[in-house]
C-alpha cells in the first residue's frame, strides 16, 4: 500500500516538473533595436562626436540582461560608426529600454555627394543598425534593423 502511494506521489513530481519546465524558454528571441536618435556634440574639422540613443525592446516574455553590445551602423551605405559598448542594462520582460552610445565620425564623408545645403539639412537618410548583444547567460543574440534618420532631430530628449 505504500508503495501505490508514493508512485503517486512520484508521478505528480514528475508531472510537475515537466509542466514547470514547458514554460522555460530554450533560448531568449533577439531583441528589436533600433536609432531613436543622435546629437552632434563636437564639431572637428576631419571628425566629429556624436551621442547615439539606442532603443532597445525584449520581445522575450522574461528579463534581458545585456552585458555589452557590439554594433555597426551604416548612413547611406556607408560606414558611419561601429564599436562595442560594455554598458550593461537589462531589458524589463516584454519591455524597453534606452543605451546611449559616444561615437566619432566623419558625417560629411558619409553624405558628401549633397553640395545644396538646405536639401542636406531638411533630407532624411536610410540608416541600418546591426550588431550583437551579448546577454550574460552567455548567449549572443544579433539584431539588423533599417530605418530613415533626419539630419536634424526636432523635439527630441536625450
């Protein structure tokens, strides 16, 4: 008799652990990340820095914890910036999250072919973000993303 009861027993543990582990994800989806927006914040003669705001969005149903990233983005099919940024943030399940970035760069090589300056500054320009986030359970999840960036971003925060 007591033996018909602990295969019972038995049979609801493993019951419940098999239920409690269809529910653990066996990797974590990448996340959406995308320009929200850059500034120019040094103005040089061959170079100039410029602050990028990554936006960031978990897809996942649990959690992201970022321990760096390492991105490239291109402004008309040209290399603008790329790097690593060992910031760590963690993305809220289902949520957002903000990363801003210091780069240096030469934008007028990158939109040089423009020699009106009015259409340059009232233009928008096709941009692609790609790149890896490592996440600290050890996994390294890419992201692509393509959009259009104004030249000048009108009411924005940083």
């Amino acid at each position: 008799m007591v033996i018909k009861y602990f295969r019972q027993w038995i049979l609801i543990i493993i019951v419940g652990i098999l239920a409690g582990c269809a529910n653990l994800p066996l990797q974590p989806i990448s996340p959406q990340v995308s320009l929200a927006d850059f500034r120019l914040v040094n103005l040089g003669l061959i170079e100039q820095n410029y602050l990028l705001k990554l936006h960031l969005k978990n897809p996942n149903p649990f959690p992201l914890p970022i321990n760096s990233l390492n991105y490239q983005l291109q402004i008309n099919d040209q290399i603008f910036a790329k790097g690593m940024s060992n910031k760590a943030v963690s993305i809220p399940a289902s949520g957002e999250e903000f990363l801003v970035l210091q780069v240096a760069s030469n934008l007028m090589r990158t939109i040089g072919q423009f020699s009106d300056f009015k259409t340059l500054i009232n233009r928008n320009f096709n941009y692609q973000l790609s790149g890896n986030v490592n996440v600290i359970s050890g996994f390294q999840l890419p992201f692509e993303y393509q959009g259009e960036v104004p030249l000048l971003w009108k009411d924005s925060e940083f």
